[in-house]
C-alpha cells in the first residue's frame, strides 16, 4: 500500500470491499488463455518475405509540412491596418 501514490488512509467497508474482490476475480484468467498479438514481428516478418520474393521495397520517408512562422505582432498590425 505504501508504493501507491497519493493513497489516503481511510476506512473500506465490508461491502466495498467484496465489491473489489468480485469485480477482480471476474477479471483474472491465466496468462496462458491471453491471446497476444504482435503485429510488428508480423510486419516484419512480411517484409522479409517479400524481400526473399524478389519484391522490391519501397519505403517512404516521412516529410514534414510545417507552416511558415508568422510574427504575431505583424499579423496584429496588419490586421489593424487592414480594418483601418
């Protein structure tokens, strides 16, 4: 209990309590029964695949589109200006 953070000490009733206890027992199942998947060593596995095949692999690089930087005092005046 101490390692949880921002816990306030406090009084749990009987019926809270068993509350929580259903509400965790309803929850658990073994870890064997949880079906995990892993789509990057699936995507991976793919690409390696299709690079064995002769396929070719075009990868595509990822290009930012920032704005440009407008000084804001500027765009103030100029909007000033232009409702003068």
């Amino acid at each position: 209990m101490e390692d949880v953070p921002d816990l306030e000490d406090g009084d749990v009733g009987e019926t809270q309590l068993k509350l929580a206890e259903t509400l965790i027992a309803s929850l658990d199942k073994p870890f064997t029964e949880i079906n995990f998947e892993d789509r990057y060593r699936d995507a991976l596995l793919e690409l390696v695949e299709d690079k064995i095949g002769g396929k070719e692999i075009v990868t595509l690089s990822e290009e930012s589109e920032y704005a440009p930087v407008v000084d804001i005092m500027d765009a103030l005046k100029k909007s000033i200006e232009d409702a003068k």
